[in-house]
C-alpha cells in the first residue's frame, strides 16, 4: 500500500511539471475507458497525469468523465488513479468504467 502512495506521489509531481510545460488544447476524438485525456489512445501515463491533475491541482475536467471512473465504484477520486497506474505499470485488472454517473 506504501508502494502505491508513492507512484501516486510520484505521477503527482510529474503530472505539475507537464502542466506547466505543455501548452495547447486537446485534439476533440472519440473517448473510451481509461482515455482520461481524450486524446484517443490506449491508457497510458498522461491518462494518469490528467487524472491526478484533475483531482489534486484544479486541472480541466476529463472530456467524458465517465472514461476516468476505472475502477467500476462510482466517483472519481484516487482510488481510479491507483486503478489505473496498477492496470498500465502492474498487469491489474481490466478497467471498469462506470457510465452512470
Ligand atoms: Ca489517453
Ligand atoms: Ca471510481
């Protein structure tokens, strides 16, 4: 549990410095479960980033929120970042997005 606090840490700060490194507006597509972003690619770290952004640092909502509810519990709130970093980076369980919110 200790692990996943600190990749969570971790993905925090980098999600701050690709905040404020990046410029632009994200490109309208077609979203699925886990594309957080939007950007219509497979789940992967800037899903993360956007997510943590969202969450801790007043970043702009997921474009379908519904894709960023991974984890199958209504809400979107850390535990679909622990979620989804153990789906990318550990072979977790399959994304369960939950479309009623
Ligand atoms: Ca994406
Ligand atoms: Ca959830």
């Amino acid at each position: 549990m200790k692990s996943v606090w600190y990749i969570i840490f971790i993905t925090l700060i980098i999600g701050v410095l690709l905040l404020v490194s990046t410029t632009g507006t994200l490109a309208e597509s077609q979203t699925f479960c886990g594309d957080i972003d939007g950007n219509g690619e497979a789940p992967n770290i800037s899903d993360v980033t956007y997510l943590v952004a969202f969450l801790f640092t007043g970043g702009n909502p997921p474009p379908n929120p519904a894709d960023a509810d991974v984890d199958g519990v209504a809400g979107i709130n850390v535990s679909d970042v622990s979620y989804l970093i153990n789906f990318i980076f550990n072979g977790g369980a399959e994304l369960s997005c939950h479309y009623n919110l």
